[in-house]
C-alpha cells in the first residue's frame, strides 16, 4: 500500500532539496530518498549512518562486493526496488554487469569467488530462515572468509533487511533504468549520507 506521507509529509526545506534533486538528475526523487528525509530524526538519520558504515566503511569486502551482498539480500526478500537499485551500483562499482546478472540469476554457477559465494549463502539462509547455526558459520570460514568479512556482511545484510521490509511496506515506487543509474552514480559517489 502506498503511503501517501511520503510525497506530502516534508517541509519546505526538504521539499526544496527533492526540487534540486529533480533537477539536477532529470529524474524523479527516489522514494527512499523521501523516506530517509521523513521524520529523519528517528529513522533518516540513524539508519544512514548505520547504512554508510555498513557499505563505505572500512572492510576487505570492496564497494562493489557490497552492494552485491546488498542486492542478494534485497532478491532474496523479493524487494524489487532494492534488488534494482544495489544490481545499478554494483554492476557500475565493478565495471561488470554480467557477473551482477548471473549471481542474482544463479549463485551456485555464477563465476565469483568461493568466500564471497559461501557468505551470499548464509546471508541468504539467514535473511529465508532468520537463523543460522555455528555450521553455517563454519561452511564460510572454511571457504576462505575471514571472522571481520563475516561480521561485515551481517552488517550489510542487517541494513538491507531492514530497508527492503520498508520499500514494501511502504510501496516504492520502481522507476526505468535511468533512475536507477543516476542514483548508483551518486551512491558510488557519496555513500549512504
């Protein structure tokens, strides 16, 4: 169900921030922009910084990797926007969409490394199941994954949970391709702030 709050509930000033924004991109204001920006002081502002650390911090994963895990996570719940828009920045963060469309086609013959295939598959148990067990974690660490590229992943997994759950809930609205570009290009560019 669509929520109205979205394209009516922000002042003025956000109101003209979603204006430059339309633009200066010559596309619409995405609806998780809208959502960041309502009410950011409780969900907007945390959830941000939560996101950034997760995706632009310090990790051996690369940017590209994560917004791979990202858009896994967001396939694996059915988020369509989600999975599109993470599929945009990571096909743009590794110069490569066939390896993008393959994993999110068919992770078990998709020509990735095995620590990176082993995590999508527990992140993967974990976001079907809700729960993994100390054997799952055992399967990952032997494939080559270190205890930090676990915890990093979960990181990311717990963010794009969150997020996908939300775009449904909230019924965001799923633009062309072109959208999707821009917003991979200012993601990569400046991170989840």
């Amino acid at each position: 169900m669509r929520l109205r709050i979205l394209d009516s509930g922000h002042g003025f000033g956000t109101k003209a921030l979603f204006a430059l924004i339309r633009t200066v991109s010559r596309q619409p204001v995405l609806d998780v922009v809208k959502l960041v920006k309502y009410r950011a002081e409780f969900y907007g502002g945390p959830m941000q910084g939560v996101t950034h650390e997760a995706m632009r911090g310090p990790s051996t994963w690369s940017v590209g990797d994560r917004e791979l895990i990202a858009a896994f996570v967001a396939k694996t719940n059915q988020c369509e926007f989600c999975t599109k828009a993470h599929a945009a920045v990571a096909q743009r963060a590794y110069r490569d969409g066939k390896t993008v469309s393959a994993l999110l086609s068919d992770l078990d013959t998709a020509a990735i490394e095995e620590p990176l295939r082993a995590t999508l598959l527990m992140l993967g148990k974990l976001t079907r199941e809700h729960a993994v067990d100390a054997d799952d974690m055992r399967a990952v660490l032997a494939a080559g994954a270190s205890r930090r590229q676990i915890e990093d992943a979960l990181a990311v997994c717990f963010s794009f949970n969150v997020i996908g759950r939300l775009a449904d809930a909230f019924g965001f609205f799923v633009p062309g391709p072109k959208a999707f570009e821009a917003g991979a290009k200012y993601l990569l560019a400046r991170g989840y702030r």
